[in-house]
C-alpha cells in the first residue's frame, strides 16, 4: 500500500468509504483539472480503495480522455465499434436492462493477454431506479479461503476466452491467483464471463473449481454496490477487482468509458507447478480450446518474445 502523505493533495478531499471491503466516493476536487499532484494521490487512493466514484463532474469527451492519461496509455476496446476520431473512448448503451449491459461478473477484457488495468467510466444517462453495479475485493476473496484452496490456487492457470463478444477462437491463459505489482497482494484471476477452463484439471474438475471460485468472489461481503447519479466518475483497478451490472432498470442507460492499458498478470509462484491436464493421454474435445491456446502461447514464447510463458508447457 503507497503512503498517502507523499501525494498532498491539491484541493481538500471529502472521502467516504462505502463499504467494509472496497470502494470510497470522493468530492472536492474538479476532474477536468486533474494536475500531476492530483493524479498522483487518486492513484494512490485508487490502490488503497480499489474502486473510486467521483460525483458530479460532467466531463466533455476529450477532458474524460485526458484524466485517463495521467494514468498510463490509452487503448481502444478491441471487440467493440468506436468512434474513429477517438478510438480510446467508447459507449454502452442500453435500454429497459437490455443492450450494452455487463451482467455477468467479469474483469475487463480478462480474455486478452495483457488486460485492462484501469477503467474510467463517466455514467452519462442513469435509469431513474435500478442498474446499480457492484464491484468485489478479489484480494480478499483470496485472503479468505482456506490455506490449502489458496495453495492449490496458486499454482494452476486458466483458458480465458472472447466468447461473450462472439469471438470464441480468441482468449488467453493465465494464472489463476495473480499478484498485483505495485501492492504486491495476491487476487483471485477467474470470472464467470471470461473464464473457461482451469489448463492443469479435468474439464469435470475445473468446472467444480471454477464455479465454486467465480462464486466465491460473489459474495456480499467482498463487495461494495454503487447507485450512479449523471455526471459520476467512477474508476476501478481490474488487477485486484470485478464488476457486475444490475440489469433491472427501465429506460435508457449510456456511460462512456476510457480504458488504460493492461499488464501482463503476474503468478503469485513460478509456474508451471503441473503439467496440464491430459498431456499424456488422448485429449477429449473438451480440451481442444485450451490446448490449441496453450500451443500458441507456446509458440509465441519461442519466437523470441521477452515475456514469460504464463502457461505451463
Ligand atoms: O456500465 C457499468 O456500470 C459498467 C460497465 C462495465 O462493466 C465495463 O465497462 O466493463
């Protein structure tokens, strides 16, 4: 955790944390007018709150994109249609709980190789009751399980894939517990939207392990749930985090999001510890997607590429 008092802030904070787990609402500063000193201190409150909500800010499209650069580079959403003059910048929209709703838990595009580290959504037009979203503490939901599911956990990697955006043949493996790189705390990396397949268990015991995960991480306790009003800002760290869209409004919905670049997740222990599953026997066709992945990250770390080979091999 980064010590508050080496980023003073450059206006006074109003800052209430809004649940016992994560999440802090924050007034007092003009995010149009982020300065340096400023981006420094939401940064460090970011890692301490895990997901913040700045009310009341209206900010124009090009002043969204330039708070999101004080915090790393921007990318465009790779599976979704942008606006050509500003790739990094993207809407969903929705209306009566259908449309651009993310109602499955889920850390941003966990699917690619190097997901998304931060998230910035400005909530633009809000149904007048309902499509709250919630986020959950994947640290603490690692923290709490037990010491030998934490054990296990640490040592297996998971298929991760785009077949929520229609795009089945693409995703990515990487381990299932990853530590984040600035607070150095261990999370749980599996969610109900992206992930598939745990690569080191049997397809019947990686869906025990992963449906008893994905809805570990659910529980109330690990959670903080935001009821939006127009013109909030609100930015989350999917490195520690996951997220979930309350699809029970009636009319319609638009937020507008940045996104800054990901990392490449990081094993909480050198990997591989095991083999995965079936290497010595014939494959049944439910290990084909995650074995041809496993191929190509296989071949992609041989070309010479500087990174790390996140899946056993
Ligand atoms: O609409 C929201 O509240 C959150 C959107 C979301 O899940 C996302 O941007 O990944």
């Amino acid at each position: 955790m980064t010590n508050r008092q080496q980023h003073q802030p450059s206006s006074e904070l109003d800052i209430r944390r809004l649940s016992g787990s994560l999440g802090a609402e924050i007034r007092g500063i003009a995010l149009g007018q982020t300065s340096s000193a400023d981006a420094e201190l939401i940064h460090d409150l970011l890692l301490e709150h895990m997901v913040l909500f700045f009310p009341e800010q209206h900010l124009s499209a090009d002043e969204h994109i330039a708070f999101g650069r004080h915090f790393g580079e921007l990318e465009a959403h790779p599976h979704l249609q942008y606006e050509s003059e500003r790739p990094e910048f993207f809407e969903l929209r929705a209306n009566d709980g259908g449309g651009a709703v993310a109602d499955e838990w889920h850390s941003d595009l966990s699917c690619t190789s190097h997901p998304s580290k931060i998230a910035i959504l400005h909530a633009r037009v809000v149904p007048d009751v309902g499509g709250d979203t919630m986020w959950s503490n994947t640290c603490k939901a690692y923290d709490e399980l037990s010491a030998p599911l934490r054990d296990l956990c640490d040592g297996l990697t998971a298929f991760h894939d785009a077949s929520p955006h229609h795009r089945p043949g693409e995703g990515h493996i990487h381990p299932v517990v990853r530590t984040h790189p600035e607070t150095g705390r261990r999370s749980l990396f599996v969610n109900e939207h992206f992930t598939r397949r745990i690569v080191e268990l049997s397809d019947a015991e990686s869906a025990l392990l992963l449906g008893h995960l994905t809805r570990w991480v659910q529980q109330p306790r690990f959670t903080v749930r935001y009821r939006w009003t127009a013109g909030t800002i609100a930015m989350w760290d999917n490195r520690c985090t996951q997220h979930h869209v309350l699809n029970d409004f009636e009319g319609p919905r638009l937020v507008q999001r940045v996104t800054v670049m990901g990392d490449d997740p990081q094993p909480s222990q050198p990997l591989p510890r095991w083999a995965p599953y079936g290497a010595k026997t014939d494959n049944s066709w439910r290990d084909t997607p995650m074995r041809r992945q496993l191929k190509a990250q296989r071949t992609e770390s041989t070309r010479g590429s500087a990174e790390q080979p996140l899946a056993p091999g």
